[in-house]
C-alpha cells in the first residue's frame, strides 16, 4: 500500500476542505444530499491520488535489473487488484 508523504497528506487535506466548503454554499447540491440523506443514503465524496506511470526507459532500467517482467509498480497495482503472482512471497 502506498503511504503519501505529510506534503502529499497536506494538499489533499487541503483540496478536501476547499470541495467541503464549495459543496456546502452550493444550495442546489445540499438539497440533492439532503434528498438522498432523507432517504436512508450516506453521500462521501472521496479524493484518490495515484502516481503516473513511468517514461519506459526507467520500466526497462527496473524489469532488467529486477530479472522479471514486472516493475515495483506492477507489482503494487497487481495487489491492490488482489492479484497475486507465482513469486509473491505473502
């Protein structure tokens, strides 16, 4: 899994405050939230950040150097899918 560093942490702490406010002085959206509250719903909105792949020369720099077709990232996405490949060790 991956941990975000406290810069990262911060940012997106701060993009969910500033959706927060722009959510609650928009009228029209709290009354659609309040609509879907009213009817037994939990409304969240959820903020995601994942890194960009990587240029295919430092792909081709990891799989070399690593012996297998897959990069460190590979292997992160493949998990998060709960994909586990012959190799993993848990």
């Amino acid at each position: 899994m991956k941990v975000f560093s406290d810069e990262i942490k911060k940012i997106i702490n701060e993009i969910g405050e500033s959706i927060s406010f722009l959510v609650s002085e928009n009228s029209s959206i709290m009354k659609k939230i309040e609509i879907l509250k009213n009817k037994g719903y939990i409304v969240s909105i959820t903020i995601e950040a994942s890194e960009e792949f990587e240029s295919d020369f430092f792909i081709e720099e990891e799989v070399n150097k690593n012996k297998h077709p897959f990069t460190v990232k590979d292997r992160e996405f493949l998990k998060k899918l709960k994909i586990k490949l012959p190799d993993d060790s848990d």
